[in-house]
C-alpha cells in the first residue's frame, strides 16, 4: 500500500509540474498584456517602465524560474490591473464557487441517485425508456446551453428566477441546476448499473425467497450495495463540477473563481489566472489522489496492478 501511494504521489507531482509549466507559458503566447494596462496616450518610454515595473522585461526562463520559486513558498503575486495580491482576491472568490458547486453536487445527488435505483428497479417498464432517454439529454447538452435556455425560460419569460447575479438562494437555483445536470446524469447511470448488478447477485434472489418485501430488500441491501460505486467517483465529481464552473459562471455573472478566471484571461492579467488555474489543479489532482486510495481500498486489484506496473 505504502509502494501505491508514493506511485500515485510521485504522478500527482509531475502532473502538478507540467500544469504550471504550461499555464505559465500559453499565456506569454497571447500577447504583451503592457499596452492594455497604460492609457493611449502613453509613450514608449511610460511602457518600458510599466514592463520593468511588472518584471516582463526579464528573461522569460528567469520569469519562469521565479514562478516556480515563489509558487513553492505560496507567493503568487499581484494582480496587474487590481494590485492585490492573488491570495486576497481568490480567497474573496472562493467562498462563491465553493456555494455553487456544493448547490450543484446536492442537485446531482438528490436527483442522481432516487432516478438511478428507479431505472435499476423498475428496468421491464416501458417508461423507463423514456426517462433514460431524458437522461441521456441531461448528459449530452452543453452546460451554457442548458444555462441560456433557463435563463429564458425562468428568468425572461416567466420571471421566476432572477437570471444573473448573486446574493439570494433564488440566485443560486438555476446554475445549481445548470452545472449539476451533467453530474446527475453521470450518478444516474452508474446507479443504474450497479442497481442491475447487484439483482442478479444470490443474495437478492435468496432474499426474495424468504419472502422479502422489495423495500425492506432496498432500503437494508441493494441501496447500500449499490451505493458504493456512486460514492468512490464523487470525488471525480467535485473535480468536474469546479472545472464545469467556469462556464456557468460567465453564463450567469456569477462572481466565483470561473468568471474570475475568464476576466483576468481577457484583459492578459497572467499572475491572477497561474493562481486560479494553479488551484484547480491541485483540487483536481487531489481529488483523483483520493479516489484511486478509494478504489484501491474497494478493489485491491488497483493497487497490486499499479505496484507491479
């Protein structure tokens, strides 16, 4: 256990590694973000000086040398155009993304999972065609599209929601439901499976034989069983629903770390997206750290397969 641990850590590291190797130069490709930061009337010699200020008149190995260094003892600098340093404005964020994904996650889950025992269970009934197929259209839409129709249907046209904007829970209804679609469809389906799979075990059919009424059988055996699966990729989830907040976010002028993100792409403020970008990755890394110790821990199959591979 001890040799699959350090194997997962070491991958998680070098992932860590290129992420910030690569955030730190894809940005450099899309420009100088100097003359967007320096009125039109500026002249060359107020933009060198605003370069030297910044330090973009340096080396670029330096540069990326420097980001290394000063991300290793937790320094991410200043924003250039708010002049506050990332930790402030991502811990300002934060809190906001956190809310939504954690909206988005009960969304999934309280839908998710009641959908997927009730397809398991109810698998000869007609109608459950139907409601897979809705399933698979929750799964298959793209998570703007789904957010723009909403905020059409319940925000302009019937005014229900208030369709942009933070502040009350009614704010974070519709990209709760936006950003948790594709997660319920994901838990429906894997609940689903593992629903079909433990029925055709001997111990559902030996349970029927001694009379068991089917919701004893599911609330004391195959919810829990079942259940298993569903809650090792949760962890996954968490991941995808914080990466997914990017877009929801711009969709609904949510103030979290996704439209942050976005903002601070567009006016070239390369500090304030290494930290976002930084961050989402060590959740991301960490969340998968976590679910293959979850597998591993399940299935002992990983870890021996990943100790001798």
């Amino acid at each position: 256990m001890t040799r699959f641990l350090l194997r997962r850590l070491g991958q998680s590291l070098v992932a860590l590694f290129g992420v910030m190797t690569l955030v730190f130069f894809i940005q450099r490709l899309t420009g100088d973000p100097t003359y967007l930061l320096v009125p039109e009337t500026a002249t060359q010699e107020d933009i060198e000086a605003m370069r030297h200020a910044l330090g973009l008149d340096r080396a670029l190995v330096v540069q990326y040398l420097d980001f290394l260094w000063n991300t290793l003892h937790l320094d991410f600098g200043k924003s250039f155009i708010q002049n506050v340093s990332v930790t402030t404005i991502i811990a300002s964020r934060l809190p906001y993304t956190l809310q939504l994904a954690g909206g988005a996650l009960v969304v999934a889950v309280a839908i998710g999972i009641p959908v997927g025992l009730l397809l398991g269970l109810a698998r000869k009934q007609r109608w459950t065609n139907g409601l897979m197929g809705i399933v698979l259209a929750a799964q298959s839409m793209p998570t703007f599209w789904s957010g723009i129709l909403m905020i059409l249907f319940f925000g302009v046209w019937l005014g229900w929601l208030p369709p942009s904007g933070s502040g009350t829970l009614s704010h974070m209804i519709m990209p709760s439901v936006a950003l948790g679609l594709l997660s319920m469809a994901t838990y429906a389906r894997i609940m689903r499976s593992s629903v079909l799979e433990e029925l055709s075990k001997d111990y559902v059919r030996s349970a029927r034989a001694r009379g068991v009424g089917t919701s004893r059988l599911v609330t004391h055996h195959l919810l829990r069983n079942s259940a298993i699966p569903v809650i090792s990729i949760t962890a996954l989830e968490i991941s995808q629903l914080l990466a997914g907040a990017v877009i929801v976010e711009t969709v609904f002028a949510w103030p979290g770390l996704g439209l942050l993100t976005v903002q601070s792409v567009v006016s070239r403020d390369f500090v304030v997206v290494q930290g976002v970008v930084l961050l989402g990755a060590l959740v991301t890394i960490l969340m998968n750290f976590f679910a293959d110790v979850l597998y591993s821990l399940v299935d002992p199959r990983i870890r021996l397969g990943g100790a001798d591979g």
